[in-house]
C-alpha cells in the first residue's frame, strides 16, 4: 500500500496505522513545520517530503492507497477567532479534498477539532460532508471521539473515515471509551 500523509506533523496517523499493522511500500508526507518535519523524517526514514499540500500534483504520485490528514484546525477551534472554512488554514481541507478526488484512495481518515461540528452554525461542517460526497463512491462515518480513551490526554476529536463501498462491509464506527 501506498501512504499520503497530509498535515502530517510527527507523523502520529502513520504511526498509528504501522501499530495497526498496515504495511507501507511508498509515503508521501506533506507538513509545512520545520521541526516536526525533522522530527517526522526521524522515525520515517524512507519517507517523501513533498513540501507544501498546495503543491501537491497528484499526476507525479504513485496510486495512493490510504490518504490521512488532520488539516489546520486554529479556524474552527472554539478558542479562536472563529473564521471557519473562510479562514486561511482552515480552508487549506479543500487541498486534501482535491487530493482525495484526484488520487481516489481506498480510503482516507479525517481529524479535527470539536469545534468543526459548531463552526457557523454548523454549516462548516456539512460543508465539508458535502465536499466529500460530491467525490462520490465512498461511504463516509465520522464520530467525535475523546483521545483519553486511547492515550494520556484530554481532548475532543472528530474522525471521519471515507471508504469505498466495496472496501468495506462492517461500520467503522461507533467507538465506545473501552474500544
């Protein structure tokens, strides 16, 4: 399989999916943070910067199986100004989401911050679900999860997967707090 790993950071959805016990011959990883670059190149070897996602041509990508990405969050977040997909990170999703359609993964997997459900009103967040149903051919679930039920932290998640409808058979979700 083959690993797009946007807003990628330290790499924790790459990680993740390792301890999963997937199994990668190519990944790309896009993060524009010069240490957690660093730090991403640390433990991933073998790993492709492809620098910023808004350069990303999917035409000099191998096929791309697994797309994951927690896109910029500060624009949705409750502790911020509150800009939504009008923002200037947060709008940046719209990059993953050409990513997706062009490349036609799988399936790829979401993270954001709680907020995303509220941000105006709540329209961020179907827009969002719209975007990616306009793709078509994936079936989409998401949940808003709590990371102390996996890890040493405190913090709300909203974690939408996407997956092709021959891919799957089971629901991904609902996830309870005892796994």
């Amino acid at each position: 399989m083959n690993l797009l790993d946007l807003f990628s950071g330290i790499g924790g959805f790459h990680l993740g999916l390792q301890k999963a016990g997937f199994t990668f011959d190519w990944v790309g990883f896009s993060e524009i943070d010069k240490y957690a670059k660093q730090t991403y190149k640390k433990h991933f070897k073998e790993a492709v910067d492809l620098g910023d996602v808004r350069t990303i041509q999917y035409q000099k990508l191998p096929k791309i199986n697994v797309i994951t990405f927690g896109s910029p969050c500060q624009d949705f977040s409750i502790a911020g100004k509150r800009s939504g997909l009008q923002g200037h990170r947060s709008s940046l999703i719209g990059e993953a989401i050409r990513l997706i359609s062009e490349c036609r993964p799988d399936f790829f997997i979401w993270e954001n911050v709680k907020g995303t459900f509220s941000s105006n009103d709540g329209a961020d967040f179907w827009a969002i679900i719209q975007a990616f149903s306009n793709i078509g051919s994936y079936r989409l679930e998401w949940q808003l999860l709590n990371t102390r039920w996996f890890l040493p932290q405190n913090r709300e998640r909203i974690y939408l997967v996407g997956y092709t409808g021959d891919k799957g058979g089971r629901s991904v979700f609902p996830i309870g707090e005892n796994g």
